[in-house]
C-alpha cells in the first residue's frame, strides 16, 4: 500500500490522511464486493467528501466525475459507497466514529501548524499520519455495511451533440443550452448562471 501511495503523491502532489483513508477504502470495498480487478469493474461509486476522498478512488478505480461513474455528494463525511452495477450489490465504507475522535490530535496538530505558517512542517505531519493509517487494520479502521440505493443510477452520459451559443460564440453541450426568444443561448447568457469571472482587458 505504500507503493500505492507513492503513486498518488505524484499523481495529486502531496500527501493526506485522506488520501491514505481512501487507499483503505477502495481496497475494503474491492475485496466485500469480490472485485478483481476495479478499472475493468462496472462500478460507480458516490464520494460524501470533496476534499481528498475522490482523489484516492478515481485513481484506483478509474471512475471520475468526467466519465460520470463518480459522484460528490459533499456532506464533509470521510464516507464512500461503491455500487457493481453488475451484480447490483452496494456497499458504504466509512472511518469508524471511535476513531476518528482518537485522530482529532492529529487535525488540531495541523491547524496549529497552518497558523504559524509552518506548511513545510504540515507536509511532513501529513505525510507521516498517512503511512500510520496504511499500517492500521482495516478491522480497526472502517466500517463496511452493504446498503440499498435510495435513488436510481444516472444513466451513463452518451455521446452529445455541440451547439454554439448565439451571444457569447462558445460551444455548449446540446442539453446545457436554452432557447430564449429563438436564440440558442449558454446558461449565462441566459441568465441562469451568474459568470464568476470578468473580462480582464491587457
């Protein structure tokens, strides 16, 4: 596992606790769901953390947000649950509550440190926390518990159709467009998304 985590240093840049959480859980799910290999699995899995979390999974399972087989629901809970669309079975790995209240020393650690501005120190603590985590028995460390689905699947996108909005020139994917006053327009254009950027003219 620490070879694993090599590698998604250098995929991600650094090292987190919860990337190494993720390592642990992708491999708890992987052997409750008897899957062999995850990358030729038909898997989808739902991330509860933005933060960390999905990095560990779409590395090691290859289901990203882009190829629609990962989803963020973000409640900030060091939770995931990952669906053999398969065989239907579903399963929900979370970090035991017991003890993420023992880990809290180490949260409180880098917050101490990122307010003194030690961020080198904070690499290194980070760094140091994940290969401890890695070397905890999964027993210990999560909680694995087969679920059902409250709500459906989405359908794997297909293949869409390119439009180009009227007022601003950009291409847009067909179901992302609307039609005001016969014009094709983009979400911004039309007023339904605010742009979080304004033009910089050099």
């Amino acid at each position: 596992m620490e070879s694993v985590l090599k590698e998604l240093i250098s995929f991600r840049g650094s090292a987190e606790p919860g990337v190494a959480y993720g390592i642990k859980m992708v491999q708890a799910a992987k052997d409750f769901l008897k899957i062999r290999d995850l990358k030729k699995a038909d898997l989808y899995v739902i991330a509860e953390t933005s933060r960390c979390l999905p990095d560990a999974i779409e590395f090691l399972t290859g289901c990203t947000v882009g190829n629609g087989r990962l989803l963020i629901k973000d409640y900030s809970k060091m939770a995931a649950s990952f669906i053999d669309l398969g065989t239907k079975r579903a399963v929900r790995v979370m970090i035991i509550p017991e003890f993420q209240r023992k880990d809290v020393a180490h949260s409180k650690r880098s917050v101490s440190l990122r307010q003194r501005r030690k961020f080198g120190e904070i690499t290194t603590h980070h760094a140091r926390h994940a290969l401890e985590i890695l070397k905890i028995p999964s027993k210990e460390l999560l909680r694995v518990q087969k679920i059902k689905l409250t709500e459906p699947v989405p359908p794997m996108r297909p293949p869409t159709k390119i439009v180009f909005c009227e007022k601003c020139g950009e291409s847009i994917r067909e179901e992302k467009a609307r039609v005001r006053d016969g014009e094709i327009l983009c979400l911004v254009c039309a007023g339904e998304e605010k742009p979080y950027f304004k033009p910089k003219y050099l």
